[in-house]
C-alpha cells in the first residue's frame, strides 16, 4: 500500500482487519506510536512480533505479550557486544533473482517471504520478512481486534497531545534493534567514495575509512578526501568525519584500533592547511589518531621534498608501526634515484617518532601490509622489481615479498615468491603455528603459484617463521581476480577479500560486471567456500576483518543500482557488510 510513511493512513491501515503483513511490517518500521497496534493485529507473524518485542518498549512488550496469551512480555533486547557483534533477531532475507549467497530461514517453514528492501539514512535496509498468519478461531479474532482498538486509540491519545498533533510525522526515537536484513551499510555525500580499511571497535561497532572522489582509492592524484565513518552495532550511523576539500589530495588507506578504543588512522596528503596537512613538499606520509567517539586527537606528517605515502598500520602494547613507500631522497627518507623505496617507521601512542627506516635496491620497492606476528616481530608484504639491496627480484620481471623486522626497524630477512612474470602481495597477517600469511595476484604461468591464465589471478600463501614457502592456493577464471585484504579467524581460517572480474570458474556466481569476493580457507590452504557479491555494474572488496564470533565484516564500493547494496547515494558509494562465517549477508 502507498503512503504508509503518512502517520494518518498508516494508523487506518493498521485498524484493517484485512492489512497484509507486508504493509504490517512497513508500518512497525515507520512508525513507533503504532507498534502496540501492530502487535495485536490478526496478520502480525511470528519473526514480526519477535523483533516487536525486542525494540524493549513496555507497551509493544505488553501487546505482544496480550497477543500471545501470556502473563508477561518477554525479556528484553541485550545490545550487541564485540564477542557476538550481531543484533538478537536476525530477519531472514528473500533471495532475488540473481545469484546471491545462502541466508538462514527463520524457525517459522512453509510461509512465503517477499522481499521489503527500502532506502533509508544512506543505507540499504529490509524490513522484517512478512509471513501469513495461521487461521484463528472467530472468538480469538474478536479478542486480537479489542486489543487492536484499544492500543490504537492510546496511540493516537499519545500523538494527538504532542506539538503539531495529527498534522506532523513524529521522529522516531533511535532504535535498540535493527531489522536490516542484509546487515550492510552505504555511505556518500553525493561524490564517489569507497572504504580502503575497517575493524571493529571495542563497543562492538564498526569503524571505516576511505576517500571521496575517487573509482577505486588507489590513485595519488584524483582523491580529494579522507573519511572516516563508525557504526553501532547494529548497523545504524554512529558519526562520520570528512578531512580535505576539492583543491587538495587526501587519503585514509589503513587504519587499526588501539585497546582502548584510540582509532589510528594512516595515509597520505598535499594539504597545507587544515586539520590533517603536510608541509614538506609533494604528498607526505600522514598519521592521526581519534577517540572512540571520533574526536581527532593528534595528527602528524612525515615526507621529504618528493611523494611519500603510507600504506599499513599495525599496534603492539604502547607502540605503533606503519609501512608504506618514498619517492623523497632527503629529510630522513633515502628512495633510490628515479625510483621507489619501501619504509617503516616506529611512532609512540602519542604521535612521537621512534624510528623511520627505508629498504630496497635500485628498483621499485613497495611495503603494502603490515602485522604484528606471535613473537612481537613486525611482518611485511609487497613487491619489488629490484634486482639487488634488501629483497632482490630472483623470478622474474616483478617479485611478491615478504619481509621480517626486528622491533628496532632492522631487517630480519626478506624473502620474494613468484615466476616469470609480475607478482605481488598486497595484504598480511598472522597466521597459525607462527606462519605468516599473506595475499595478492599473480600474473605468472610458473614459479611459486602459477597462474591458471595470464589475465592475471588471486593468490593466497603461507609462508613459515623463516620464509620458507608452505602452501599456495591459486584462485582464478578467465579473467582478472585479485585478493586485497586478509585476516585469519581464532580457530585459524584465512578469510581473503578482493575483487574479481571472471564468470566462471571460483567466481562463477558473479553478478556483473566487476565483482567483490570473499574466500574462506582452512589453516592448510584447502578451499571452503568462494563467494561473489554485488549487482549488474562493479563492486569491489578492499578490507575484511573477523570477529571474536567468526562473523566477517568487509568494506569497499559499488556503483550497482541493484544487487547486494545498492548504492543510494551518488554513482558510486563506499560498502561495509557482515556476513556469517559461511559467507550469507547477515
């Protein structure tokens, strides 16, 4: 039915023996006041009433309560915290047309599930899945519309006494419990944007990053802001900040979360003015740290008279580590001549230097990820085309690379992986029994990982504590697939993110287009599952992260208008999702 946003028609509707339960479930969303009416209505179904009586209002509880025949509401909603980071009702979604991954059915079989997927707050949401009621008796009919009556007239009763009266649409109260389903969420301000890095916060929330004006974030020049945006847990807007303007360069690339909530933001600028800026010349490293309620305590750059940028952040106890690359040849920094240089740097929680280090040879050398490994040590991964210094190139025209640093900045030992033609390593983490493991792409037909064409493929290996090679896993179609970003589950799954854009073979549940991925990985490399989100135009993943529960949360951009998430915001629009730890949109 239209117009159920119009308080009016949808406290008529609601009084309809005859309302449907699809327009049931708009008007619980829409409307507040009316929620004890929904409860008592003929057609409220199962998984409805559930997430009626989870919003923890007395009333609501009370009408479910009367509807079910029982003496007491039931308990109330408990918030989600970061060891189970998921709302307590988790609707079911309808699959749509095309290929999407599984979703859990609610305890209720045999009922149809239309789909409700409206656009609110700059984020895709569903309502709850609508269910028919099963037949009741004449006399329980009568005695559900008495209840109906009653709690619609002290719905009114509470409307009509405040400012504005029947003529205003009230503002609802912020909700304890979320009824999207999927758990995904959009985020623009009418320019493209993409999230490049998440995690989750200490509260149980989500934390994102990214820039504006920009297809993928991975360009120095056409980004013109840094964004940093956080979630509650179930999944409404907490607050979002947006650093730069259109007259300057600006990125978020990476980020992590110190214990105590401090969110650590790393990346790169031209700006010379403002909150975060440089002064050194050309584009200069940039670090800052926020509070968990997103108020930037510090902020730092670091560069020569040439571009500087980095790439990955890392916390160990009361130390912070970064990796990324120079161009710069002064002020600390050493890049060879005419080329690149990897470097890491050492800063304390307070923004202090510690250290800052250059490695390479006379190519181009890049760090691009960076963890903590189980004995404190710092772990590296990139890329070189140098064919001497630190990490010489030994396979071919460009080497994927894994490094080890002592806690002091020396390098332990570096280690390139890969065959004759380009290789690289984009991501890295911890891995089980001190392994380290770390992702990318692959254009080689031979060496370590060969790939299945020369498109170029995903790739994904463990390599042990001293840089011997244990297993790769190769993931491929005939086109071009990336892996972006990893992490590895407390029961030692590899849960890899990226990009594909193949039909077939792993990713032949693409939806058009470019595709985001996700591919779960057991502790030996063996393959549990390969999914593809999105819809008919591109979608990409650039972060994951899981949770203490084994539930994944990714963040990047779409430009589709349909699919998996939509976006509502501008052409494009920066994504973060959770998903089960079977791969179904939660």
């Amino acid at each position: 039915m239209d117009n159920l946003t119009d308080f009016t028609t949808a406290a008529a509707t609601v009084a309809n023996p005859q309302t449907s339960a699809a327009d049931l479930a708009a008007i619980a969303q829409n409307h507040p006041n009316l929620r004890p009416a929904v409860a008592g209505h003929p057609n409220a179904y199962p998984a409805l009433l559930d997430w009626l009586n989870q919003t923890g209002d007395p009333a609501v509880q009370a009408a479910v309560a009367a509807r079910r025949g029982v003496a007491t509401p039931a308990p109330t909603f408990a918030p989600a915290t970061s060891a189970n980071w998921q709302p307590s009702f988790q609707p079911a979604a309808s699959q749509p047309a095309t290929a999407q991954p599984a979703v859990s059915q609610p305890p209720y079989q045999g009922y149809s599930q239309p789909s409700f997927q409206p656009s609110y707050q700059g984020y895709s949401q569903g309502y709850p899945a609508a269910q028919p009621a099963p037949r009741r008796g004449k006399g329980a009919l009568i005695a559900v519309l008495i209840v109906v009556v009653l709690a619609l007239i002290a719905a009114l009763v509470i409307l009509v006494i405040k400012p504005g009266g029947l003529g205003s649409k009230p503002t609802p109260a912020p909700e304890k419990v979320s009824p999207h389903a999927p758990w995904t969420a959009n985020w623009g301000n009418g320019d493209q944007a993409a999230f490049t890095a998440t995690a989750i916060t200490p509260d149980g929330g989500v934390v994102a990053i990214g820039c504006t004006e920009s297809a993928t974030c991975q360009s120095l020049t056409d980004v013109t802001g840094g964004e940093i945006v956080k979630y509650n847990p179930d999944a409404t807007l907490a607050w979002s900040h947006t650093y730069g303007d259109s007259t300057t360069v600006m990125e978020f690339s990476a980020m992590a979360v110190a214990s105590d909530g401090t969110i650590v933001v790393v990346g790169f600028t031209d700006a010379t003015s403002g909150d975060i800026s440089s002064s050194h010349g050309g584009l200069d490293a940039v670090i800052a740290a926020f509070s968990a309620d997103g108020t930037l305590k510090w902020t730092k750059a670091y560069g020569g008279s040439d571009d500087d940028w980095f790439n990955g952040v890392a916390i160990s106890d009361s130390t912070i580590y970064v990796i990324g690359v120079t161009k710069s040849s002064d002020n600390g920094f050493s890049a060879s001549s005419d080329d690149r240089d990897a470097i890491a740097a050492s800063i304390t929680l307070d923004g202090d230097l510690n250290w800052i280090k250059s490695y390479g040879g006379e190519g181009g050398d890049y760090f691009n990820g960076v963890a903590i490994a189980s004995d404190g040590t710092i772990i590296v991964a990139g890329l070189t085309d140098s064919t001497s210094g630190d990490f010489p190139s030994s396979h071919g025209d460009q080497d994927a690379m894994v490094a080890s640093l002592k806690t002091d900045g020396t390098l332990a030992w570096g280690k390139t992986f890969g065959g004759s033609g380009n290789d690289s390593f984009y991501t890295v983490a911890p891995g089980p029994g001190g392994s380290i493991i770390a992702g990318g792409y692959t254009e080689s037909l031979d060496g370590d990982f060969p790939a299945m064409d020369d498109n170029g493929d995903a790739v994904v290996v463990s390599v042990s504590s001293s840089g011997t090679l244990n297993w790769s896993k190769v993931i491929s179609g005939s086109d071009t697939d990336s892996v972006d970003a990893l992490a590895v589950g407390s029961d030692g799954t590899i849960v890899a993110a990226g990009d594909t854009y193949s039909t077939d073979g792993d990713f032949a549940d693409n939806h058009g287009g470019q595709d985001a991925f996700v591919l779960s990985l057991s502790s030996s490399g063996v393959q549990n599952w390969v999914k593809c989100y999105g819809g008919s135009s591109d979608d990409w993943f650039n972060a994951v992260t899981v949770a203490a529960n084994g539930n994944i949360v990714v963040a990047g951009g779409t430009s589709s208008s349909d699919g998996d998430f939509p976006a509502t915001n501008s052409a494009q629009d920066a994504v973060v999702a959770s998903l089960t730890p079977s791969g179904a949109l939660r």
